[in-house]
C-alpha cells in the first residue's frame, strides 16, 4: 500500500493573515521504487496550513484552492 503524507516544503510570511505560513504538498510514495521517474512520489495536492482562515476571510489563492490563476508568494519580475 502507497504511503501518503503531507510534508512541508517551504515556511513563509503571509501578508493576508500576517503570519509565518507553511506551504505543504500531499505526497505518495508507492510500494516500490518506480524506475526511471526522477522522484521517488508524486505530489497529488498542495495546501496552505491557514488556508481555510484565508477563505473565512475572503482571500483566494491557488494554496487555500479557491483561485489556481493566483499565487501570493511568487515575487513580481
């Protein structure tokens, strides 16, 4: 059976709830290694840890799920 987790991947300030937020991907490592992949899981869902305040309050982003067209943490060019 697959082993499935959620692992955080990056801590960062959240200016909308103006706190540290983690950013974390639902990872799955199968049974056994896959050759020839690259990864050793695949990544099937991301999440924000305050995503669902975010939607309380209104805000959407592609980390609460709500707006996969807006991402607040990637910096302006």
């Amino acid at each position: 059976m697959p082993k499935i987790i959620w692992e955080v991947t990056k801590k960062i300030w959240c200016g909308r709830v103006k706190e540290e937020v983690d950013l974390l991907e639902e990872r799955i490592y199968p049974d056994e290694p896959v050759p020839d992949v690259g990864m050793p899981y695949h990544v099937h869902a991301r999440k924000c840890s305050q995503g669902l305040e975010c939607n309380l309050e209104g805000f959407a982003c592609r980390w609460s799920g709500l707006n996969p067209n807006y991402d607040p943490f990637v910096e302006a060019p």
